[in-house]
C-alpha cells in the first residue's frame, strides 16, 4: 500500500555506516518488487472480486504485508538520518502526506463517481455512506461495515500513514535495539493470535478484524525498518538477479495452501521470506532497470486507482462473469491499470506533489 514508496534516496545511518546509494539513486530491485505486488492485487481483486478473470493468485492478499515491509525499509533508509537531524513528527508526517495523498485523492474522486455503479457498499445507507466518504477522503476508516466502502484497498494506507508512519515518527528515539524487537515479537504474536480462528492472514478491512491490520502493519513495517539499519551495517554478502528475487515472490504467492498448514506457511512467508526478499533485494544485481523503474512507478498509482476501474469495467460488461474467458480478460485489464497508473503518476502525481511543496516553501 503503502503501502508504497517511490523515493529511494540514500543516506547514512545515525550509527555512521557508509551509505549504500547517493541521493539520487534508487533500489531498483525493491522498486520492482513493489510494482509486481501491486500488479498481484490487481489480478486478484479483477478475479475474485468483480469476476473479470479466471485466476487468482493463491496467497495474493499477503502483498500487503510486502509493501508494509518495503515502506518500513525506505522509510528507514530516507528519514532516519533527517530524524537524528532533529525532524519533528509534525514536519514528517507533512511529508508523507504529501507523498501519499495526491494519488490517494485521485482514487477516492474516481471512487465517488462510482458510487452510482457499484454494488460493493453492502446494506449501508446513504448516511453511513456519507461518513465514509467524508472520512476516506483523509484516510481514515469509516465507522461501520468495511473500512474504506468505497475503494476497499484504502484501509492498508490508513495504516500505512496514520499507524506505522505516526507511530515512527513519533517514537522514533526509542525504535532501536531490545526495544525495537519487543514491538515486533509482540506484533508477531498479535498476528498468529488473530489469523488462527480462520486461518489465514487476509485480515484488518474491516471493523471484525480491524486489529489484525494494527498487528500486521506494526510487524512488517518495524520489520523492514529492522531489515534496512541492518542492511546499513551489513548488506548481503552476495548479489542475486533482479528477476530472480521477483520470481520468489510470485512463486511464494501462488503455492495453494490451506487450513493450519496455510496459515502457518503465510506467517513463514511474511515473518521470513519477505523480510529476506527485501535484504536481497536491496543488493540485488540489476539487469534491467528501466523495467524496475517503471514498476515502481505504476505501483502505488494502481493500488490507488485500480478498484474504481475494475468497477467500472464491471458496469460496462454488464456484471457478466467473465471466468470462462480466462486469464485473457482479466491480463488485458490488468495491463490497461498499469499503464493508466504509469501516465497518473506522471501527469498527476508528480507535479501535484511539487506544486503543493511549492505552496508550503511560500
């Protein structure tokens, strides 16, 4: 969502450990992992959600935890040593509002014009409605039903910004050391507790389950910002192939597994293999960069706008299930999102961003 960073400027650690990029270099790699995530949830989302594609992949709900695990890691990597500076909680949370928002505005607009559309609400009346689409449009969770009703993605950036990003910056001087491992034990144990009565870790949409999203989000990001001070002071002692990184991920989410068995596979893969992906993945050797960059730069767009267009798709074919036709239906939508969020992020996003920075420097 947010869990999703695009930024990926280096700088050295509060410990004094050599940086591993300049300012103006990115993880490819990392950027590329967000981008086939993103592009998981899509296929997801168009298969079991709105029917518009006949495969899913098994375990693709766990992207989420991926992305709060590179966003604690670039978060790391870019504020530690401005925080050290003596940033304020006030002036870091400017920040990533500033970087989350412009998108996150785009999606809520593309998903009130849906409203008209969509079958997705539930049995929530117009003035349940109206409370959350005031309340979404700042991120934060409606009070009843699912917590974002409109654009159901939504939730993991509420705790994205207002949970992990807060609770950063504002703790900051204490997230270190037997400290930091604490919260991450205790958030690792919050997750098992609240995934064993069904067994499965696709949980914290809602308001039945919205605890499992605080144990989820509190693990993966302290996770990855644990990952990113280690990588500081010692990266990985050998390089793997972009592509072949990628390709763990995608294998890891489509292995069908389930009951007791699944749920403690999913644990594995978000309390181990992710957080190893990520390590690997900041030291992966790059052979393809653009394509790296361009996934990147598609992924927190698609997240952001891709449930209102499924939406919409839905409404123009007629609600007709679309299983039968394949994998075919569903790619060509997938592939239409992405190029959608690639040009929104660039027409969009981008200078939105630098003209609100523009605003504040006056």
């Amino acid at each position: 969502m947010t869990g999703a960073e695009r930024g990926m400027a280096g700088s050295a650690q509060a410990t004094n450990a050599k940086p591993r990029l300049g300012a103006t270099d990115r993880y490819q790699t990392l950027d590329a992992l967000r981008g086939v995530a993103a592009v998981i949830v899509v296929l997801y989302h168009a298969a079991v959600s709105f029917h518009l594609g006949g495969y899913s992949p098994p375990l693709s709900y766990l992207s989420v935890d991926l992305f709060f695990c590179l966003s604690g890691f670039v978060i790391a990597l870019s504020y530690d040593p401005k925080m050290a500076a003596g940033m304020s909680t006030r002036a870091f949370m400017q920040k990533r509002i500033i970087r989350l928002g412009p998108l996150a505005f785009l999606g809520w607009t593309l998903s009130v014009a849906t409203i008209g559309i969509t079958d997705t609400i539930g049995q929530l009346s117009w003035a349940e409605l109206a409370q959350g689409i005031v309340l979404n449009l700042f991120l934060l969770p409606s009070l009843v039903g699912q917590l974002f009703p409109l654009n159901a993605p939504g939730w993991s950036l509420f705790f994205e910004l207002w949970v992990a990003n807060l609770a950063y910056a504002a703790a900051w001087r204490w997230l270190r050391g037997k400290l930091l491992v604490i919260i991450i034990s205790a958030a690792f144990v919050g997750l098992v507790i609240c995934g064993r009565p069904q067994r499965w870790l696709n949980l914290g949409y809602d308001h039945l389950s919205i605890m499992a999203g605080f144990a989820r989000v509190i693990f993966s990001f302290f996770a990855g910002v644990a990952v990113q001070r280690f990588h500081a002071r010692k990266p990985a002692p050998f390089e793997i192939p972009s592509f072949v990184i990628c390709l763990i991920l995608v294998t890891a989410m489509c292995i069908p597994v389930s009951g007791r068995l699944g749920l403690i596979y999913q644990v594995f893969c978000v309390s181990v293999v992710f957080p190893a992906i990520v390590y690997f993945g900041a030291s992966a050797k790059e052979r393809r960069p653009k394509i790296g960059k361009a996934l990147g730069d598609a992924s927190y767009a698609a997240y952001t706008i891709h449930w209102p267009i499924l939406c919409f798709v839905a409404w123009l074919v007629g609600h007709r299930d679309l299983t039968s036709y394949g994998a075919v239906f569903q790619i060509g939508i997938t592939a239409l999102i992405v190029l959608l969020a690639i040009s929104a992020h660039h027409a969009f996003d981008e200078p939105l961003r630098e003209r609100i920075r523009g605003w504040l420097r006056h």
